[in-house]
C-alpha cells in the first residue's frame, strides 16, 4: 500500500485506536521504504564541485536534470550518478542564480523521470521527505510542512510562486534534491542557499517555469524600463484616493528606453504597474520578471498632481 494510505491510517489509529500499532508501524515502514525507493529512482549525484557531491532530480523533458545553482561550479565536465550505479556526463544548459536552480543536459536521454506535482495539495502539517543521492545510494529524511504563504521573492530577486518551509533536516549533499509528499510525488526542490537557518523548497511550480525558461533561452530574462527611481511620499488627498501613502519619483530615464518611448518623464511618480501598486524600487523590479518581458502594459503616473496611465513595452535587459 502506498504511503498515503497508511497516512490516512494513522489518523484514524490516532481517533480511534482500532489497529494493533505495532503491526501499523511496521507496515507503515514498509510503505516509507517502498515510497523513497520509488522516488529515489529520478534522484542522482550530480558531480559538479570539488567537495561534497550534491543531488538532482530528472525532469520530465528527456535526459533533463535539475539542481541546486551553488553546488555546480563548472559548466562542463559533470558527471551525474545514477540509481543503477552507472554514471554519465552532462553539461548546464541554463543558471538562475536568483531561485538557485541550474539545468543541466545529460548525455543520455532515457533516465528514469521523477513523477512531478502535488505541490498546490501540500498543507501546513503534511508529511514530506527529503530525498538526496551525494553518495551511491538514495538518502532520505522525513518532517513535516511548517509553514505556508503567498509569491515571494528571494533575496537575491527571483520570484517564487509559493513559500514552502519544512522542518526536514537539509544533511550535506542534499541540495537539489527533492521534497516528496506523501503520494511519492516531487513537490518542491530543496536548497540550502536561499534562506539562512530555514529549510525551505521551491515549489515544483517554480521549478518548473524556471526550467522551461532555461531551455527555452538558455537563461532567465529580465525585464526593462530604464529607469533610475526613488520611494516619495504622496499629498496626502491623493495617498487617500490610492490608497499608499509612497510613489516612485522617476529620477532618470534613459534616452530610447522602453520608459522612453513610453513617453515617462523626469519628475514623474509611478504608483502602480501593470495593476500592481508600486511603492519601493524592489516593488518594481519584482514586477519586471520573465513573464513581462515583451509585453504592453499599464504604467500610472502621477504628473503635475493629475494621475494618468502610459502604455509601457516592456523590453528584456541584456
């Protein structure tokens, strides 16, 4: 029976103690083992540092492998361990340094895929396991799923679909790995170099749009306006009718830039972005991702105390 049964189990042992628990426990083992056996199957070492090897997860794309971006330090020349114990070769196709994932391109199309989603099931207090492979064998550890919340951007500026944190111990090598719930589907990847001193995943819909990116174009792009900005306070009378209380006064804007030819000005306030209320300079830039890049949008301007919107293209920075 598959781990998610025996889930369901345990917490009607837990309600109504009718099942004899040794027996439950023993089973329960039995469908762990079974469960990372399984899921270990799309786990390999990725050889891409001097130290410690760390872990990938192969992708659903035909000899794709993702991983954590700080453990591969070469671009060529690495060397990807798999669950049969053979290895082959592979190179980085793509880095987001920003979410810490790097794709890379086996020289061997036919791995074994990891089975992909789940994550938009997970809730806070769900069982999860970590799984890793710097060694010749599958490792695994198991917690639960702390702490849940919206889109937010990481600290070097990559956006995240979903905040996902656990209490699942990252032991060394275990980076790029990945976080499995508990029908044995790969929900998030795991990494130690985004937050300090907290276990959290990118989700797999994160992964996801990260890695169809970096095959698409071999990078993540970045969007563009050409502008130089600073957080200002607005009049009252019109921090009340938008509801925030700071703009951004247009400092600079680059001759031919997008926001040139968009008709923004010195002295202009930008208070929203493409619907998006825009009160700090990192508001901005959040909204300035792939997703954006080559698309019209609305810009709100604040322009000699009258609000009016502009029609921005959105260009992609080289």
């Amino acid at each position: 029976m598959p781990f998610a049964v025996w889930y369901d189990i345990l917490c009607n042992v837990i309600r109504e103690g009718g099942y004899l628990m040794g027996e439950f426990l023993s089973d329960l083992s039995q469908a762990l083992a079974g469960t990372v056996a399984a899921a270990g199957q799309g786990v390999v070492r990725v050889e891409g540092r001097r130290r410690l090897p760390a872990s990938g997860i192969v992708w659903p794309a035909g000899g794709v492998v993702v991983t954590a971006h700080h453990v591969v330090r070469r671009d060529e020349g690495i060397r990807l361990g798999l669950a049969d114990g053979g290895t082959v070769h592979a190179s980085v196709v793509g880095r987001d340094p920003t979410t810490d994932l790097a794709v890379l391109r086996a020289e061997a199309g036919d791995l074994p895929a990891a089975a992909v989603g789940g994550d938009g099931d997970l809730a806070v207090g769900h069982v999860v396991l970590a799984l890793g492979r710097p060694g010749r064998s599958v490792q695994a550890t198991m917690g639960i799923v702390s702490a849940l919340g919206e889109e937010w951007q990481t600290p070097a500026g990559g956006r995240v679909e979903r905040y996902v944190q656990t209490d699942v111990v990252m032991y060394p090598g275990f980076s790029g790995g990945p976080l499995v719930d508990a029908a044995g589907r790969v929900c998030g990847l795991n990494t130690s170099a985004l937050l300090r001193g907290v276990s959290v995943a990118l989700p797999a819909a994160t992964v996801e749009r990260v890695v169809g990116e970096l095959l698409a174009h071999g990078r993540m792009r970045r969007g563009y306006l050409g502008v130089g900005a600073q957080p200002v306070r607005l009049p009252a009378g019109l921090a009340d009718t938008l509801g925030q209380e700071t703009g951004l006064l247009l400092a600079s804007v680059s001759p031919g830039s997008p926001a040139d030819e968009a008709g923004l000005m010195l002295g202009d306030v930008l208070v929203a972005f493409d619907g998006q209320p825009v009160r700090h300079m990192d508001e901005l830039l959040a909204l300035l991702g792939d997703e954006r890049v080559g698309r019209t949008v609305t810009a709100r301007i604040v322009r000699g105390g009258q609000l009016h919107e502009l029609s921005v293209t959105v260009g992609e920075r080289t």
